[in-house]
C-alpha cells in the first residue's frame, strides 16, 4: 500500500483543481463560489450554502487540496496592516 508522494513542480497546483461541488455540513449541491483575495494576497474562495447557509473560506494548500480557513485568520489576513 505504498504511495509514493511526489510533492509538485513548482510548488504551485494546476489550474484545474476544481473547488468542493457540495457543502461540507449537509451535502447540499446548491453553492455559491466567490472568489476572493484577501489583502495579504492570498487567493481564497468564499463558499456560500444555499440550502443550511454555511459559510465557509476556502483555499488550495501546497498539496493541491482544498483547505477550509478558520474566521480568525480570513479576518487577520483581510487586516490592513498598521503603520
Ligand atoms: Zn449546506
């Protein structure tokens, strides 16, 4: 059951990696993708539900996976820095 693990070239994903089609909490194939980037650069994508109206920030890790954020760190990388 060895796999072998081959880390990508580049360290960027594809394009082509598409985002999760169905909402994490109850499966519900009616979302709304927005993508976002947040102002420290980082691309994410806002997914609305729109059968349980969850809401969730997403984004691709260096694996090429989908990621979920956590509300804590949308809102310190949507920060303006201070000066
Ligand atoms: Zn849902």
């Amino acid at each position: 059951m060895a796999r072998a693990s081959v880390p990508p070239p580049g360290g960027l994903p594809g394009p082509g990696v598409p985002p999760p089609e169905r909402c994490s909490s109850c499966s519900g194939p009616d979302l709304t993708r927005l993508p976002l980037v947040l102002t420290d650069g980082t691309d994410v994508t806002f997914v609305s539900c729109n059968r349980c109206e969850r809401r969730e920030w997403i984004t691709l890790d260096d694996a090429g996976a989908w990621q979920s954020l956590p509300i804590d760190t949308i809102i310190q990388r949507s920060a303006r820095k201070p000066r």
